[in-house]
C-alpha cells in the first residue's frame, strides 16, 4: 500500500507545482517579494510602478502580471503618468509588453502606454511604447518608486477630476514590440 502511495503523493505534488495557476502573490501581508523586487529580478527598474501599490499577483508561466494600487492616481517622472487603480501586462526579462491601466501625457494628450522595454540597461536608456511613437527616457528616471497622488498637479496647482480620452483615430496600433539591438 505505501508502494502505491508515495508515487501517487509526488505525482500530485508536481501537478501542483507545474500547474498554471501557480503565481506568486505579492499581497501587503509580507508574504511575498515587493513588487519593486520583482521588478528588479526581471531587469526593470523599481521606480516603474509608485510606492502605493497594495498587492501583485505573477503567473510566472504566462508572464501575466496583475498589480493593485490602493487607488487610481498620478506620478511625477519627466512627465506626467496615470495609474489605474489595476495595471496588467505581460512580464518577461527587461520587458512589460501588452500594458493595460497606464497613460502617460504627451502634448497635453493622454496616451496609453502600450509596452516598456530595457534592451540594453548598459545604454542608460528605457524604451515605452506610446502607440502612436515610441519614447526613450533615461534609466535613472525609474530608479526611485515615485509618489502617487490622486489629483495631477502643474506648478503646485492641482487639478481634480478624471483624465481625457485619446479622440478616437488618433492611435494606431502598434503590434508586437521589437526588441532593439
């Protein structure tokens, strides 16, 4: 009986461990490795995310990662950002491709960012993908997690209320993200 027994515990053990519900969750509890951490494994730098992110979930087969912020709101970098209150995409080394739940302003447009690459972190430089162009700022602009505040401010005024939308048209979808050499 013991016989039958172990091989069937282990072969329940490694569906459970190969399954691909298997994420890692980086809840406020101190379960788990900060988001900024994790962002750091994978090539990225920790500011890219604000400090008030509550929780995370990584499902390390398909790369999807899902961060909770306490609330919607905005972070100073060179540039104004917006931050869902839920920000997805799909993580891999030195890549988020596939971003859902953040904006950047351009021009006074708001434009979703669309994917954020480190090719080469040697370079000093980070690509985002904006879709109508693709933008590159200086690393050391993410070094930092930034403040989030729910309210944007220009030159000490802030201005309440939700973002606009792009007019429709304006975008054009840009597929795939190259990585650049």
């Amino acid at each position: 009986m013991t016989k039958i027994l172990l091989p069937v515990l282990l072969l329940s053990a490694a569906a459970l461990i190969l399954s691909p519900a298997y994420a890692i969750d980086g809840g406020g509890d101190g379960g788990g490795a900060s988001i900024h951490t994790l962002l750091r494994e994978y090539g990225l730098p920790p500011g890219l995310l604000p400090k008030a992110v509550e929780s995370y979930t990584l499902d390390r087969i398909t790369g999807l990662l899902e961060v909770r912020l306490d609330r919607p709101c905005y972070a100073k970098y060179d540039g104004l950002a917006f931050f869902d209150q839920v920000v997805r995409g799909n993580l891999s080394y030195g890549a988020i491709r596939s971003v859902s739940g953040l904006k950047q302003e351009e021009l006074f447009l708001w434009l979703p960012v669309r994917g954020i690459l480190v090719s080469n972190p040697s370079s000093g430089v980070i690509l985002f993908d904006i879709g109508v162009a693709r933008k590159q700022l200086s690393l050391s602009l993410f070094e930092v997690p930034p403040d989030c505040k729910p309210e944007r401010t220009y030159a000490g005024a802030a201005i309440s209320g939700g973002i606009p939308e792009v007019p429709k048209g304006l975008l054009r979808r840009t597929e795939g993200f190259q990585d650049h050499k």
